[in-house]
C-alpha cells in the first residue's frame, strides 16, 4: 500500500516542474465516486453524489504535512471563496502519509491554523483514495454538475488552467462566475517553491523508505542504537548522531542531547517534527555551523532556536542569499523529539 504512495512524494519533491500530470482539456473520464467511505467529516455533514447533484464539485486530496499540498491551499480556499455562491463545492479529502496525521485532532488543529473553512472528508482508512484510484498528494478532481470526472490535476502549478476549468463546468450548469482570475500572494511555508534551485529530494527518516543514510552504524531496526555522523557529507546525505530509536515512519531521540544533519541544495528546508509524549521538545538550528540569522525559516529564531509542540511540518531554513550545497543542523536539547522526513523548496 505503501509503494504508490512514496512514488507519489518523491516525483514531487525532486520539483523539476511543479507539475506532475494534468488533463489538456475537459474530458469524461467517468462518474464520481462515492465519498462514503470517510471515516469522518470536519465542517459539513456527510456528503455523497446525491447531495452534491447539480454542483460543481472540486475534490482536493491532501494530507496536512504534505508542503506540495500546504502551497496549493491559499489557491483551492481562494477559489472556495470567489466560486461557492456561484455554484462550487469544495471537498478536501485528507489521506493521511504518516499514523499520526490520521487523528482527528491533529487534523482539526490543521485546519484551524490554515483557515479551512469548506468541507474536509477524513479518509483515515484510505477508502476514498482507492475509489479515485488516486496515486498523488495534492490530486484535484474536477467534477461537473452531471456527477462526472470533467477533468484531473496532480501536483503544484497550473492553476489559471484549473480555475479556467472551474469556470467552464460552472458555465455549461448555467452558472456565472467571474472572468478575472483569483491573484495570490502566499506567505511562510505556503509561499511558492523556488524549483529551479531545489536539488535535493524529500528525504525520510523512517526505515521503510529511507534513502541516503550516512551515519554510523547503520540503522538498526526498532531498537535504540547511538549513531555518529561522518566529518564529510555529500550533497544530500545524511545522517543521526546520538541515541535514536528508528522505526518504519521514523525516528525517536532517546536520550537529549541528539542530532540529526542534512547537506542540501534548496532555499526552504522543513522538517515533519513531533514529540513522543506531548512535552515541547527544545532545539537549535545551524546552517554550515553558524546560527541562520536572516535565513532562518517561520520556526525558528535569527538564532537558530526553536520548540517542537505538536505534530506537523515545522520550516527551519529559509535562505535569503545564495543557493549553494550548505550543512544543515538541528540539535534537540529534550529527549523524546521525532523525525519523520524532509522536504525542500
């Protein structure tokens, strides 16, 4: 189950178009699937093909640590927004990547920090994702007021094509909508990645999927082990340095303190962070040794200090110079801090 999914992630994290797949016009490519298998919905009642008859139909599948999909969110409540009374309907479909992102708490707290207001079906189970035979975070599904698949997009990007769509399936239902595209000017983790300059991939800390591991000893499965980074990393390894617990999802520091250091080529480095048992856990951050002053990223200070609270994706380096192979450090001062995998942009 697994495999498609990480496929999914690495195509987008290697950013060499923001674009994965999209349809070139709008095409009939079958009815839409029934949204019943949600294991809960968060601000709609449930809702299904005979309640959304007549309606135009936006379906975003995302997860909320997914940063491809946190960069499309000021597009999809824009369109939220300008197109709702005209005809639209917004359903975001969260398909949880991690175990934690599957707790409905975890995903209401998302949904409150980025101002969500349209209906979120929780696909907790993953029942939707198959119907759709879905294979990408974010994935958007154009559907036209007969009920049926007019037109697809997977990835970041393209997104005056989709509201041109948007529009054409609200005017062939006889509905009016605005010719003057939504305009965006998205901030902090949401800003628009900086793909020409991004050469490094989303990397995870877990077992299952972990790529690039340089730390000695290698990672042992399940169990506490204490790692020790080389001198020298090349572009894109990396590496644990302490007391580490690595499971299949990812990593669990042991004993404070514990490292765990990335050479990357990017301008925006995140981290999906949690801690073990809710306590914050301290850290500090280095670019190439020193604090990021200027280049520090939303959760972090000129310092390099930040705190991990809760679990999501935390933006740690924010460059605002030269993109240049650099070292990335973070250092947890708490025990109980988790690692769960990088992404660039």
């Amino acid at each position: 189950m697994l495999k498609p999914l990480s496929i999914a992630f690495m195509a987008f994290s290697l950013a060499a178009t923001a674009t994965l797949v999209s349809s070139a016009a709008p095409k009939d490519l079958g009815p839409m699937p029934d949204l019943s298998g949600a294991t809960g919905w968060i601000n709609s009642p449930p809702l299904n093909r005979a309640a959304l008859k007549g309606k135009v139909v936006l379906v975003d599948f995302w997860t909320y640590t997914c940063i491809n999909c946190l960069r499309t969110l000021p597009y999809i409540k824009a369109w939220d927004a300008k197109y709702h009374d005209a005809g639209l309907v917004v359903i975001g479909v969260h398909t949880p990547e991690f175990d934690f992102e599957g707790e409905t708490v975890n995903v209401q707290k998302a949904i409150r920090k980025y101002g969500i207001t349209y209906p979120i079906a929780l696909d907790s189970n993953r029942k939707i994702w198959d119907a759709f035979h879905n294979e990408y975070w974010p994935a958007h599904y154009f559907i036209d007021a007969k009920g049926r698949i007019r037109y697809q997009h997977f990835g970041e990007g393209s997104y005056e094509e989709s509201e041109n769509m948007i529009r054409q399936l609200l005017a062939e239902a006889g509905m009016q909508a605005g010719k003057k595209p939504v305009e965006m000017q998205a901030v902090g983790e949401q800003a628009p990645a900086q793909f020409d300059s991004v050469l490094s991939p989303e990397t995870y800390i877990g077992y299952e999927r972990a790529e690039n591991f340089a730390a000695s000893p290698r990672a042992a499965h399940d169990r506490a082990e204490t790692y020790a980074v080389p001198q020298k990393l090349s572009l894109n390894q990396w590496g644990l340095s302490g007391n580490w617990r690595v499971a299949g999802q990812g990593a669990t520091l042991q004993q404070a303190p514990g490292k765990i250091v990335f050479r990357f080529h990017a301008r925006d480095l995140h981290l999906v962070l949690g801690t073990a048992d809710g306590k914050p856990v301290r850290f500090k951050v280095r670019l190439n040794s020193v604090a990021p002053g200027t280049s520090h990223g939303m959760d972090t200070d000129i310092d390099g200090n930040g705190t991990v609270q809760e679990h999501r994706l935390y933006q740690l380096i924010r460059q605002n110079g030269p993109i240049e192979d650099r070292t990335f450090e973070i250092e947890f001062l708490d025990p109980g801090a988790q690692a769960f995998a990088f992404t660039f942009g």
